[in-house]
C-alpha cells in the first residue's frame, strides 16, 4: 500500500467525518435535515448543485471516454450541460413554489393522494438507486488501484461512509461535503489541465498532433463515429441527457434548499458556470490521456477508462499529485453518493412513512428515526448491485439513469405544472409507463442482452444501446393518454388556475377563499 495515497485518502475522510459532526448539530429537525431550512445562498447551493452532478461519471467516466473515443466522448459532457437550460426555464422555479421536502409535494399539490405519493416515491427510489451504482463502481475500482484493497472492500467502505454522512448529518452535511468537492475539484482539475498544456509549452496544435499519434484513431479520433455510428443512437443518447437532469430527484430537492426563487435562479447560473468550466478542462484532460500516456497503455491498465485522470496525474507529477487526483475522485464520489441517498430517504421518510403510513401524525423522532433506516437500506441494496458491475465505464451506466428520470418523472412533472387537461390517471399512467418502458429496454438492450459477455447471454432484442429515443415518447404518451381517456375530475379547470397561479407566483390563492 501506498503511503501517500493513504494519507490523502485517510485526510479526506477525517475532514468529511468533521464536517459530518458539524451538520448533525444542525439537523435536529426535519426541516433542517431534508432541506438544511433553506438556509443555503444561491452561490452555496450553485456550488452545491455543481458537486452533485459532476459525479464519478463526469470525472472518471468523461475523461476516460474522450480519451478512448475521441469526438464521441465530448457529447456526453454537451448533453450534461445543455439540461440546464430546461430545468432553468421550465422547472426549478414552480419547483421551488410548489414542493417543501420532495418532488412527491410539488405533484401532490396539485393531485392530494396516496397513490401518487408511492408512484412518486418508487420513482425517487429506482432513480437514484441507479445513480448510485455507478458512483460506488468507481470507488471501488480507484481504491483497488491505488490502495490494493479488494474490490468488493473498497465498495463496502464506501457505502458505510455515505450512509454515516446521511444518517447523522442530513442536507447540511451532504451540501458542504457537496461545496467542498467542487473547490477542490475545479482547483485540481485546473492545475492538472495547466500542467498538460505547459507540457507542450502552451501549442495547442502540439498537443493535437500528439493525440493524433496516440490513439489508434488517427484523424478519426475527432470525428464522430467512434463510439456510436448510428446517427439514431447519437439522437437517443442526447434527447436522454438533455432532458434527463430535470427529472432527476436529487437535483430538484436543492431547490428547496433556499430562501426564494431569486436565489434559485443564482444556484442555477452558478452551478451552469461551474459546470461549462469543468467539461472544457475534462476535454484538455482527455487530449493529455491520450498524447502523454497513450491509447494502448491507458487500456491495458484500465479497459473502461475510468482511471484516466488519475493515471495522467501520475503521470504528470508522481505519486503526490496522482494521490491528489485520486483524493478528489474519492471526495467526488463521497458527495455524489450522499446526495443520492438523502433524496432516496426523503422520498421515503417524508412521502411514504409520514404521509401515507402515519398520515402526517407522528413525531419528528419518529421522522428523523425512519429517514436513518431509510439511509441504511438504500446504501446496502446499491452497495449489492455496484459488487456485480465492476467491468462497465460508469459514464455509460448514468446515462441509463438519465434515460429512466426522464421516460418517467419529466412527462409528470411538465404536465403538472404547465397542462390544464392533466390528471391524476394521467400522471400514473406516465409514471408507469415511462419506467416500465426505459427499465425493459434496457434489460432487453445490447449492454444486458450480449452473446459476448453480457449477463444475459443471447442476441438482444432491442438494437439501441441508448432506448432514450424510444422509451421518453413512451412516457409522454403515457401520461397523455391516461389523461385524455379519463374522465375529467369536477372543477380541474379551477384548480389548475388556483395551482398555476402559486407555482408561477408563489401566491397561493386558495387560502383567499377558505
């Protein structure tokens, strides 16, 4: 074992476990647990939000993918991007007016049950299981490189770690982890992106020519066509990304996190800044994997590319600052992780356990006491699945999530806040159908159903490694028919008003006339 790595490694975790004992000082309510009062800025939450979408996949995944696969590998971080936009316009404010704790409150608001509250929490549960996987496959892949642990070890010490930030530290806990990784991630990244450049003493076309020279690529290594060359799967994999963020339920709770919309606007610009900057400097890293290591070593040490950056880090600046790198990638990972698993246990806690089991009468002990076991039963069943799934570039497994976030909690989300007609048959249907829909595609797709090496070991029976294209109308569809067929219930038209005007204003009308 390295002593170095170690040490970093070891530093990480004291600090994040310091900054964990700090929040659980401050969570000794609900309100303070699942969304930290509101006490966040815009800037902080920005940053925030920043830590929690740059994941595993972004750092580990996108670098080693542009390195592999050239032109291809950067659209991924454009669809990362571009989803902004469509939270920005169409999502995070009504979000913000609508919901206190959980997307199950923003769709409630407008449709009060329990069958929608399950629906939504299910939803919550499956997505952010998937997203977690990935997260806890690259922890353990770069502990095993680094440290020598066993694989299987290095994911189990991972999911006990972010179940101990969870249970004790809350939202406040997981967002200044969250702030903390983006500083060291953006300062990390930036200097190892300094360092590639002035290798080629700041000549880009220098730094062209050696990645022309190491990959297999050649010219080819920026153009499309090296990862997929059906224009049809591009398509699909972009519609995912694009829409997937703003169905993602860990990224939406932050917006309850702050005071008002005002600072909701700041947290998107911020985090939208630090995002852009972070995919120009993954591109320079991808370049430098190629042109200093080269194609051929990068995957004879790691064939899914997911150690790209930390391998370019050593081999940039010895085992100081690959076990730098290296930390980060743990620090992004950890943040990554936690807020998964507080979206997965207010989806629980809040939605299931307090208004559907004790029908909102119960003691916030109680709450806290549910949200804890919660935390503990998603970090295990993820924990479970990322054992099985150490072969896979982790990038590829968040783009699946992506896909199920947006076949199934978008098409409810836009109906509700925007379609008069929408009703609660509507947005069960769509809910159903979209995750049935993106989950059995996947299953039935190319990176399940492989005669060479998949788990299931036949012809598969879908064509596209990316269903988004398929699977995202389905949901629409879903919820439209559902809606259309269904008889309308009394007074929707003056319900919708009374909903839209609180979740365009923050005015709830319905209080006027009780």
């Amino acid at each position: 074992m390295n002593l170095t790595y170690f040490l970093f490694f070891l530093c990480i975790i004291v600090c994040t476990l310091i900054i964990t004992y700090w929040a659980a000082q401050q969570s000794q309510t609900t309100n303070q647990f699942y969304v930290a009062s509101g006490s966040l800025t815009g800037i902080q939450n920005g940053m925030a939000i920043a830590g929690d979408y740059i994941s595993a996949a972004s750092f580990l995944g996108i670098i080693g993918t542009i390195a592999i696969s050239g032109y291809d590998g950067f659209l991924y971080a454009i669809g990362f991007l571009v989803s902004y936009l469509i939270v920005l316009f169409f999502i995070a404010e009504p979000v913000h007016r609508l919901g206190t704790y959980s997307l199950g409150d923003v769709v409630c608001s407008r449709f009060p049950g329990n069958r929608m509250r399950w629906m939504m929490a299910i939803g919550a549960l499956i997505i952010s299981i998937l997203y977690m996987i990935p997260q806890l496959v690259a922890a353990g892949l770069l502990l095993r490189l680094l440290l020598d642990i066993n694989y299987s070890t290095s994911v189990m010490v991972i999911g006990t770690l972010m179940t101990i930030y969870v249970v004790f530290g809350g939202m406040f806990a997981t967002s200044w982890v969250q702030i903390v990784k983006t500083v060291l991630l953006m300062s990390g990244t930036f200097l190892l992106a300094f360092i590639v450049l002035a290798r080629f003493d700041w000549q880009i076309g220098e730094l062209i020519v050696q990645v022309k020279a190491g990959t297999p690529l050649g010219e080819h290594f920026f153009l499309p066509g090296n990862l997929y060359d059906q224009p049809l799967e591009k398509l699909s994999l972009h519609l995912a990304l694009i829409l997937g963020t703003a169905g993602l339920p860990h990224i939406l709770i932050r917006f309850f996190t702050v005071r008002n919309t005002r600072e909701v606007r700041k947290s998107l610009l911020t985090a939208s800044w630090i995002i852009g900057a972070f995919y120009i400097i993954a591109l320079v890293l991808g370049f430098g994997t190629v042109a200093l290591i080269g194609y051929q070593q990068l995957v004879t040490l790691d064939p899914t590319g997911n150690l790209a950056a930390p391998l370019l880090a050593g081999e940039l600046g010895g085992d100081f600052l690959m076990a730098f790198i290296a930390a980060i990638a743990f620090t992004t990972i950890i943040a990554v992780v936690a807020g998964l698993v507080i979206s997965a246990t207010t989806a629980f806690s809040h939605d299931v356990y307090f208004h559907i089991i004790k029908q909102g009468q119960t003691t916030e002990k109680n709450q806290l006491r549910a949200a804890q076991w919660t935390a503990f039963v998603v970090g295990l069943v993820s924990t479970l699945f990322a054992l099985g799934l150490k072969n896979i570039n982790v990038t590829f497994l968040v783009s699946l999530t992506f896909i199920v976030a947006a076949a199934s909690n978008l098409p409810v989300l836009l109906f509700t806040i925007y379609w008069k007609r929408f009703n609660e048959t509507g947005a069960l249907t769509g809910m159903v159908s979209g995750l049935i829909a993106s989950l059995t595609l996947l299953l039935l797709g190319p990176h399940i159903m492989n005669p060479d090496g998949g788990w299931i070991p036949y012809e598969p029976l879908f064509p596209l490694a990316n269903p988004g294209i398929m699977a995202i109308p389905i949901g629409f569809l879903g919820a439209y028919i559902g809606s259309v067929l269904s008889k309308p219930a009394p007074q929707t038209l003056k319900v919708f008003r009374q909903f839209s005007v609180k979740a365009q204003t923050g005015i709830d009308t319905r209080d006027e006339h009780r």
